[in-house]
C-alpha cells in the first residue's frame, strides 16, 4: 500500500469530519494574478490623470470593487494574531493576500488558521496595496481548493537537485521559477514554429507514430506488438517517408512538429523519445531551406530580447540578434557561417600530422584509408582495428562526430555530406559522391539536418539494399528496405528539399539549459523503488 504521510492525511480527514471538503468542485476565478495586477495598473493610470496626482501618488482601489476572485497553490503564509498574509501562486504568477478575522467571521478566519504551505486556495475580495506598495487581494471569503497531503521540500527552500526536479516536475513547476519559464518559453517556440510556417502556406499534418518498416532515419527503433493483427510494430525514428508520401500526393508543403523515438543512449543532448519539426517543400532547394531556417531561429532570438527588454530580465551582454548561452556569446546576425565536411574533416587530420601538405582532393581516395586510420590511432585509443569504419566515409564521420563537432560553436552550416551516410539524399550534381545537404551546429551539437529529396526511385531502391546490406553486416541502425515508398516514387516526387529540426536541443540554446532533460517535462529515467506498482492486496 502507498505510504502516506499521517499528519498531513489526518489533517485533511479533520477537515472533512468539520463538514469542509478537502477536495471540492464548482470553484471558479474571475482573474488571474497576472490580469489583477494589469487591470489595477490601468485603474490607476486612469484615476492619477483624472485626478491630476503624480506618478508615484497613490490611488484608492475601493472603487474596483471586492469580487475579485482567484485560486492557487499558498505558498507563504504570515499569521499575525487576528490577522495574516499570504502569497499564492497562479498559473501566471504570484499575488499576495490578505486574511483579516473582522472581514473575513469566525468561521473564515478559522479555515485560514487551518490551511497549510502547498493547500490550493481560492479567494474573493478587494483589492488594496499595503505600506510598502504591494498589491494585496483583501479577503472576504477563503475556501479551501484542494489539501496538500505531502511535505513541500527542503522547508520550501527549493528544489535544487537535478534528479529531483525531473521526476518530481509537478513539484518542481510551482517551487521554481526558472524552471516554470523554460516551459512556458517551449510552448511559446512550439506556437512561433507553427505560425511561422503556416503564414507560408505549409500545412499541418500528422503521420503514424507505429511503422511496420522503420524508416526516415539511420536508428536503433523501439519495437512492440499488436496483437489483433499479430504483427510486430516499431516506434518511428522519423516521419520523413510519411511526409514525402504526401509530397508525392500533391501536398506540395507539409509539416510536424512530432515525437520521435530511439533505442539508443542517454546524454546531456538525447532522451529516447524527443521532438522534432520536420517540413517539405517542393520546388525548393536545401540553400533555401537554410535561408528559412536563419530566417525562423533569428527570428525567435530577435522575439526574446524584446520580451526580455520589457520585462526587465535582459542579460547583460545580450543583443537583439545575439544569446547568452552558459559562457558563449551566440550571434544570429546576418549571414551564418558556411563550411564543407571534408574541409573541416582535413583540419583534424592536419592536426594528427596527416596530409598536412596533400591536396584536400586527395582525401577523397578510398585507398589512403589505411594511412588516415593509422594516423588517427594515435590520437584516439579507443580506435582499434575490430571499431575502425571500413569505408573513407564512414571514418570522416567519425572523426566529424568526436572532433568537428564539438567545435562549432558559431551557427554554422556544415555541406558536401559523403552519400554513404546520406542514405535519403540526392546526389550532388557536380560532385555525385557527396549529398546536397547541411547540417546546422551551434553550441557543439546538431541542431537540424536537411537536404534535397532523393526522388529517383532506382538510386533509392539502391540505396535501401545498401542499409539491408549494412544491417545484415551487424549495423543496429541501418534502414529497412520500403517497397511501398519506392511506389510511391515511381508516381512522382517533384524537386523537393525537407529538413527536420530539433525542438529540444533549440529549446536548450534558448533558454540556457545545458541538459535535455531540463527542457523535456517528463524525461526518460530509471524508474524508483517507490514508484513500482504495488502488490495486489
């Protein structure tokens, strides 16, 4: 049976043996704190001019009225004999009352005497603003919303243990702040991605979640079973084929804000199951998909400052165009850094010593492979001759992923992708061993991938036998071979470029957070002892 805390259950069973209900329904509000506070200032404003006072002369808030009526979580709370203050949280923000016994009888006065840190309250009266100047609901009447049968933590000093914050987020929503703004900001970002995209005539879709093949990603899946069909199912890696199907049916550009989910690790940028924006557009290419996508985040950089500005939370050293992200300053202006793949690869390999006079052309020679691989051992020991990719451009990649990556700090473009690690991209045609695809980096981490539609279904076709090849060969991640999306090529995929973009890890650089997991509301975690289902009793 669940443990639960005697004191504070007992507390709620006298409540209710006192004909007060711990749990009631039918109470409404009128306002939240936020619009008291709006309203009361335009009151103000309006009074002050009316009656020709200066800007700091105060006003009599009597004629508001008394039947302003708001709910919350208490939590502070100040008795002072016949008297006491508290301040609740809403869903906007704090405000404070004012519990009085000559206002409030007997009977009101008693249940505030009763009522707990963490009780959820509901309050109508006046407004009034104390000697200080803060503004204070004058209670007339006090019912209890709801009773907090658990202990808030550490004394309401805070939640300030990661770990805690993320599996207890109901509790670390109302004690921190911060952490209440960074969500408030991602529901804001999902809102602008939506409109933004919308204004340019996308369309919002939504595509399966279970695939019978996997696809749209080189990705370990999740797989599960349904069992009226008896048919093996797996979590989707990516919606891209869906949404290229749909391209393909004449719905020219699409897009999803959608979960995805990994088999795979954990880290400070990953959680199994994450959100992506992912959008098509036909007859476009991927140099315009980067113009778009400078275009939305400076847009959004842009937004923030502003609201910063006028809320009076602006960093020092912030600029309309630029954030602060941990010590890195991050400009937005203007036009984002453009670098290839092989030419930052050749800057590590000059750093171990290779090719440092040979032509960047060279490195394109599968042959020297052996020389490249010898040269890199030396620099990382975890290479050994069973891990060292077998083809040129899966050991780039590697040496992209352990080395480059980490170093692009600016926004940066990264083109000229090798092919074999662009399974569903076009081929470039000046160059058909490399893809007409970017990925972004800022910060040191992939912020969004995007390129040129592959639409010839033969080189598709190929390309899906060489990842059935590469999983054969022992690649978890390798794709499956779509049959029904080669159909679906054979009708037709005008030119078209798409491109998925991480709504967590953009999530991260705007609000400062160095974990994914502080943007994701209810992260993947190892569940607790106490959180097991018990046993049947």
């Amino acid at each position: 049976m669940y443990d639960f805390d005697p004191s504070r259950i007992g507390k709620a069973r006298q409540l209710e043996a006192e004909g007060i209900p711990p749990w009631p329904h039918g109470l409404s509000v009128s306002h939240t704190a936020q619009r008291v506070r709006e309203e009361t200032a335009r009151f103000e404003v309006a009074e002050r001019a009316r009656l020709g006072l200066g800007a700091e002369d105060p006003v009599e808030l009597t004629p508001m009225g008394e039947d302003f009526q708001i709910g919350g979580r208490l939590l502070f709370k100040n008795e002072m004999g016949k008297a006491g203050f508290g301040r609740v949280l809403d869903r906007t923000e704090r405000i404070q009352i004012y519990a009085k016994r000559d206002l409030l009888g007997d009977e009101g006065f008693a249940l505030w005497k009763k009522l707990d840190l963490g009780d959820i309250v509901w309050v109508r009266g006046a407004l009034m603003r104390t000697r200080t100047g803060e503004l204070t609901v004058q209670a007339r009447e006090i019912r209890l919303g709801s009773k907090c049968t658990r202990s808030l933590p550490d004394k309401f000093h805070g939640m300030s243990d990661p770990e805690a914050r993320q599996r207890q987020r109901y509790v670390d929503l109302f004690v921190n702040e911060e952490s209440r703004a960074v969500f408030l900001t991602r529901s804001w970002v999902v809102s602008y991605i939506r409109r933004f995209f919308e204004e340019r005539g996308f369309v919002e879709v939504e595509t399966p979640m279970m695939h019978a093949i996997p696809g749209g990603a080189t990705a370990r899946p999740f797989i599960t079973h349904h069992n009226a069909l008896d048919l093996d199912l797996y979590l989707r890696v990516a919606p891209e084929l869906y949404l290229k199907r749909l391209v393909v049916g004449g719905m020219e550009r699409v897009f999803e804000i959608n979960r995805n989910f990994r088999n795979e690790g954990i880290d400070q940028t990953h959680n199994p199951e994450f959100t992506m924006l992912e959008f098509y557009q036909a007859w476009q290419t991927w140099e315009g998909l980067m113009e778009m996508t400078e275009q939305l985040v400076s847009a959004m950089v842009e937004a923030l400052h502003t609201a910063a500005r006028e809320s009076g939370t602006l960093r020092e050293g912030q600029t309309p165009t630029s954030l602060l992200y941990g010590d890195l300053v991050l400009d937005f202006g203007g036009r984002w850094a453009r670098r290839t793949y092989a030419e930052l690869v050749y800057d590590q390999l000059r750093g171990v010593g290779y090719a440092a006079e040979q032509p960047l052309t060279e490195l394109a020679d599968v042959h020297d492979l052996a020389k490249v691989t010898a040269a890199y051992k030396d620099k990382h020991r975890q290479f050994n001759e069973e891990n060292i990719p077998v083809t040129l451009g899966r050991f780039w990649e590697k040496v992209f992923d352990m080395d480059v990556e980490k170093t692009l700090l600016a926004p940066t473009f990264v083109t000229g992708f090798p092919i074999e690690i662009s399974p569903l991209a076009r081929r470039s045609d000046a160059d058909p061993t490399i893809a007409d695809r970017f990925e972004l980096f800022i910060a040191g981490r992939e912020i969004a991938n995007g390129f040129n539609e592959l639409n010839d279904p033969e080189d598709q076709a190929r390309r899906f036998e060489e990842q059935v090849r590469a999983k054969a060969g022992g690649d978890a991640e390798a794709m499956h071979f779509d049959a029904d999306y080669i159909d679906a090529l054979g009708f037709g995929l005008p030119p078209t470029a798409g491109e998925g973009l991480g709504i967590d890890r953009l999530v991260m650089l705007l609000t400062n957070c160095k974990s994914i997991r502080d943007v994701i509301l209810f992260p993947t975690r190892r569940p607790v002892a106490n959180s097991v289902e018990p046993d049947a009793v």
